[in-house]
C-alpha cells in the first residue's frame, strides 16, 4: 500500500516538475495545457483499470484477473495472492470437510448436524436407517417434522443437553436408541444416535435377575426369621448359652431382609421409570408425615425442625418422593449423635424448589461425597450397620431423583454436619392457593 502512495505521488510530481519546466522554457499557458493534457491521461488510465476491476469482480476467475500498469499492476497483483490464497484455504476447508464426512459417514452412529432453527444441514448414511432420513429430501427440514418423537421432541426443546436420553425406535419397537444433542458453534446442535439395544437387553437381564433372586431369597428368609423368633419366645427351647448367638441370628437375617427389600424397591424404581404417574403432591402434608416418622425413629434423641413454604407444591410420584425425603431424614437421624438437630426445609432457591435436610452429625470427608450414591458404598460399614443401614438408600435416593430430572446435592463437614438437599426442576412447581382467612 505504501508503495502504491509512493508511486502515484511520483507520478504527479513529475508532472508537475515536467509542468514547471515547461513554463521556464516557454510560457504559463503551454505549461497550463500540458499540466491539463497529463491529467486528463492519468484520469482516463483510472477509469480504464477500474472499469476492468469491475468487469472481473463481476466473474471473479483467477486466471482472468487482469495485469494492469503502473499503480493497477500492483493492486492486481496485491489481488491475485490475495484471491489464490483464500482458494487455497478453501480447497483446504472443503478437503478437511469432505474427510470429516467420510469419517462420520464410517461411524456405526447416526450423525445429524442441525442449524440454529433446528433445521437439518447434513446426516451420515447411518442416520438413513436409524433416524428414517431421506438424503434426497430431508436435508433443509426441520428435525422435529421428521422425528415424531414426544420425549425427542422434549429433549430438543428443553435447553439441557448434558445427558443422553433413551427411546424406543418409532420404527421399530425391538430397538432401543439413546440419542445426545451437542450445541456447537453459533447455536447449532450436533446430533449423536446410537442403537444400544444390546446394552439395553443385558441391563433389563440384569435387572430381572436381581429382582428373581431378592425375590426368591425373601420368603425363605422369612421363614428363618419366623422361627427364630418363634424359637427364641418359647421359655426353656433355648438355652441361656445359646441365646445370644439366636440374638446374632435374628439381627443378620433382619439386615438380610432389608437388604433384598431395598433391592426389590431398586428393581422395581429402574423398571417402572416411566409408568409411574405424577400427581400434585401436598408437600405441607406430606413433609408432616416425614417428620414424624422421623419423630418415631429419633426417640426424643434429636430436635427435628421443619420449614416448609406452604404455597408450593410439586408435581411427581407421590410414593417415591416420600420414600426418598424419609431416607434423607432417616439418615440424618442416624449419622447425628444424640441431642443433635435435624433441619427439614422446602422452599424457592434460586428459582428453583428445593428440599433439603441439614443434620449437626458427624458428617462426611470430602473425598467420599461423589460416591455415596453407589450401591453398598459406605464410609464406614461398622457404623452403617450398627444404624440398621443396607448402603443402599441414597442409590434409591438417585434412582428416584432421576425419574424426577432432580439433582442430589451434598455439602459436608467433618464433625459438623451435612446437608442433602434435592433440587427440582422449574417445570415440577405447582402453586397452591393458601386461604387467608378460615
Ligand atoms: P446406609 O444404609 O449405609 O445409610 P445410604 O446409601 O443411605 O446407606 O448412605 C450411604 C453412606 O453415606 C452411609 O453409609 C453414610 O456413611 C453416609 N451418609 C449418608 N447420610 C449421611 C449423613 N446425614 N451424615 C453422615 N453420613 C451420611
């Protein structure tokens, strides 16, 4: 650019300078004419290269672009590296795109990329058989017109795309598909689908199996218990010596019991995921009945408080719900040694509902809360099962919580307490109408 200036201020100053001399030799007038004449050339030769600038911008082809004189060989040239580097990383861009679509295209997974309007850019083949797409038509449509899909439908509504979510195939039933939505660039979304039928039929075995096996351990172990205590009740069957090994009998089959009973409610909790209806719950009523059941287990051991915002209500499985805040407060009750307080509240957090239980227990180190809501996890099993604990209330604690698309959160202390608090999504509130006058 510099040079250009450069050139073009010579240009004039010659012809000024050529002018002047033209003056000191003849006259004002035929320096004037010449001055003039220089001019009107230098004009005509810009109109000339421009006009030729705008005819090849009009088809932009390499090859054609003009050679120019003087100033206009150098913006030529200034535009042709300009012109042939951009082809080149063009060239480049489509030659990464085209690998990136072979890939994709090798994936045994369906690949969809959407725009901001929801709207379908491009699918790899598999996205043909498991999604149903149409190359010929489908690219421009939108997503929702074509997957006909309620929780799809959701899901691609919904702003939260941090988990996957599984759907029986709407064009067959046999397959199971678990399909991620992940934004990208200026609000465009790429979609993964998986068929993951084959998982899903191991994890439905292993779910059955669990649930045969609690389920044919929980009679006999009845029995056994049944007579045990029977046996222990009759005055003179069992001998003083012998007594407290039938005691020790008794607790380990009570412990078994509850073990198998809680991995029946776990079974039953992962099966029924979706068919459990949600109903308004009255949780001023409901959060009563925890407290005292929480009452009955404390013994007058603790103070348990309760603050509840009697205007809010919640929308969701009424059994479950209770069965997952008593586990909550049970737990506080027993993790709080004696004369310790427990305190029960339900209310708006930062927009959203949220039940939480802070007990003045003995609290949790750090480096276990990512893992209590792991099967059997405990931080100390002596103490668990002292407590009449199966390690496995805060898994059925989560299992519910998901169903609900509520999230546990655990803050803790050693020797100070802990706070477990449930945090619901906005979509669950209800509001109820508290009459102000009686
Ligand atoms: P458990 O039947 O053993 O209580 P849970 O799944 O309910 O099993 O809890 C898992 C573990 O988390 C417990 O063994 C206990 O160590 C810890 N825990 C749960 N709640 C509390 C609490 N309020 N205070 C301290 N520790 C707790």
């Amino acid at each position: 650019m510099q040079d250009i200036r450069w050139k073009a201020f010579w240009l004039l100053l010659s012809l000024t300078a050529f002018c002047l001399l033209i003056w000191l030799v003849y006259d004002t007038e035929t320096a004037l004419a010449f001055f003039g004449l220089g001019t009107l050339i230098y004009l005509i030769g810009h109109i000339y290269w421009l006009h030729k600038l705008y005819k090849w911008l009009q088809k932009p082809i390499l090859n054609h672009i003009p050679n120019g004189t003087g100033i206009w060989e150098d913006v030529f040239a200034m535009l042709y590296q300009e012109h042939r580097k951009h082809s080149r990383s063009q060239s480049q861009l489509s030659t990464a795109l085209e690998r990136f679509r072979h890939a994709t295209s090798a994936l045994p997974d369906a690949v969809v990329v959407l725009n901001t309007q929801n709207e379908i850019e491009w699918f790899n083949d598999p996205a043909e058989k498991q999604l149903g797409l149409n190359k010929q038509h489908d690219e421009s449509q939108p997503i929702n017109y074509l997957v006909r899909n309620g929780d799809f439908l959701s899901y691609l509504q919904s702003d939260d795309y941090s988990s996957p979510i599984k759907l029986k195939s709407w064009r067959n039933p046999d397959v199971t598909l678990e399909i991620q939505l992940i934004p990208f660039g200026t609000k465009q979304k790429l979609l993964i689908c998986r068929d993951v039928s084959a998982l899903e039929k191991t994890e439905v075995m292993r779910r059955d199996f669990i649930a045969n096996v609690s389920h044919e351990l929980r009679t006999p172990l009845t029995v056994i218990g049944g007579f045990l205590e029977t046996l222990s009740d009759m005055a003179g069957e069992v001998s003083e010596t012998a007594k407290p090994y039938f005691n020790m009998m008794q607790e380990q089959t009570g412990r078994m019991r509850r073990i198998i009973e809680d991995l029946l409610t776990l079974s039953q909790i992962e099966s029924n995921s979706k068919n459990t209806e949600d109903v308004e719950i009255d949780m001023t009523n409901m959060l009563k009945l925890v407290q005292n059941d929480a009452k009955g287990l404390s013994q007058g051991q603790h103070k348990i408080h309760l603050e509840a915002d009697p205007t809010l209500n919640l929308n969701g499985a009424q059994n479950e719900l209770q069965s997952a805040f008593s586990n909550l407060v049970s737990n506080a009750i027993r993790y709080t040694p004696k004369g310790g307080e427990i305190f029960i509240t339900w209310g708006m957090q930062d927009g959203h509902p949220v039940f939480s239980v802070r007990d003045t227990g003995i609290g949790i180190e750090q480096h276990h809360i990512d893992r209590l809501t792991e099967r059997f996890y405990r931080v100390d099993s002596s103490r668990s099962r002292e407590t009449g604990g199966t390690g496995l209330g805060l898994s059925i604690v989560k299992h519910i919580l998901n169903r609900h698309q509520a999230n546990l959160h655990i803050q803790s202390e050693v020797s100070v307490g802990s706070t477990f608090s449930i945090v619901f999504p906005k979509s669950r509130i209800l509001h109820k109408q508290v009459a102000l006058f009686a």
